[in-house]
C-alpha cells in the first residue's frame, strides 16, 4: 500500500512539474484593456519587452504562443491598399502604422497576405503614454487574426531600428508571459514609463 501511495505522488509530482513548466507559454485569456507583452529577440539593440492592448471587438483572442516569429513592417505603412511586401506577412506578424483606413481594414488587408496577426502602431511617433481602444468600423466584416495596438513611440523606434540594420523584419516572442519574469529580468525600453 505505501508503495503504490508513493507510485502515485511520483506521478502527481511529474505533472505538477509539466504544468508548471508549460504555464509561462500559456495564455489562455485577456479582458477588454487589459495589456499583454511582446518581447524583441532580434535585433538586439531594440530587445526589451512592449506592451500591447488588444482590440475591443473584434479579432480573434491572443490565445496562443509564438516564440521567434517575424514582426514585419508593411509597405506601404498604413496598409490601406496592395502591399509591396506582401509575400514577406505569410506566416508572420504584422506591423502597421494608425491612419488612412480604419483598423478592421488594415487587420483584414494583412490577413489576406497570410499574417497571422496585426500590431497597429500609433502614427504620432513620439506618443509613449496615450492608448487608443481599436473597435470595429461597423461595417460587420471580422478578422480572423489577433490585432493589438501599440505606443507610437515605441513602433517608431521598432522601424528605425530595423531601417537601421537594413532589416525587413525583428524577431520576437509574442505573447509574453511576464508573471514568470522576475523584477530584475525587465527590459523595459528607456523611453517608456511603465
């Protein structure tokens, strides 16, 4: 009897371990304003962790985990019409600049070139602190991607980085799961008051 007893806390501690060990790659929900993370991999002199807000109806949920996906500047930046790099948004994310249309039709525009999600970067580029909720264009069209918005701040200094190193795309991990980061483990970027 006691051997089985230990059989079975062995057993309950190994999935207590795989829980514990696949939950900072689990996000399983967000509310309405809540704000989720991304974290640069590539290039380094831009690698810290941004903050996004997810859109407030519509899209599809941030339910999933990509780690070392391309976040890829669109051309032309709004999105609003055929892209030049179209081809380059299969398989990845989507970084497009506020303005020209509204934010259901730039999610719908890069889906249609295979992305499979959109950050919508504010277009006041030296914007670290005002959060716009992004809402459907009443049209009653949907994506089927997640769509988030970003400081225009920090989607500024993305580009120049990546126009920097002459680079069409960073490499990141999106989302991040910052309960499992300790204080000290916070690259926030500099320019940012978080």
């Amino acid at each position: 009897m006691a051997a089985m007893s230990r059989g079975i806390c062995a057993f309950l501690a190994v999935v207590l371990l795989l829980v514990c060990l696949y939950e900072p790659l689990t996000v399983l929900a967000h509310s309405i304003n809540e704000q989720l993370y991304f974290e640069i991999l590539y290039p380094q002199d831009i690698n810290y962790l941004f903050k996004i807000r997810p859109a407030k109806d519509f899209g599809a949920p941030f339910d999933f985990h990509y780690d070392h996906i391309h976040l890829v500047p669109t051309d032309p930046a709004q999105s609003c019409s055929s892209l030049n790099n179209g081809q380059s948004l299969q398989g990845a994310i989507a970084m497009v600049e506020r303005g020209g249309c509204s934010f259901m039709s730039k999610a719908l525009m890069v889906e249609q070139y295979g992305a499979v999600a959109v950050v919508i970067y504010d277009s006041n580029q030296q914007d670290n602190e005002h959060w716009v909720d992004m809402i459907q264009d009443e049209t009653e069209r949907d994506t089927g991607i997640a769509a988030a918005f970003l400081l225009g701040k920090d989607g500024s200094m993305i580009k120049k980085s990546l126009q920097a190193h002459h680079l069409p795309a960073a490499t990141i991990s999106i989302p991040v799961n910052i309960t499992s980061v300790p204080l000290n483990g916070f690259k926030q970027p500099p320019w940012s008051f978080w």
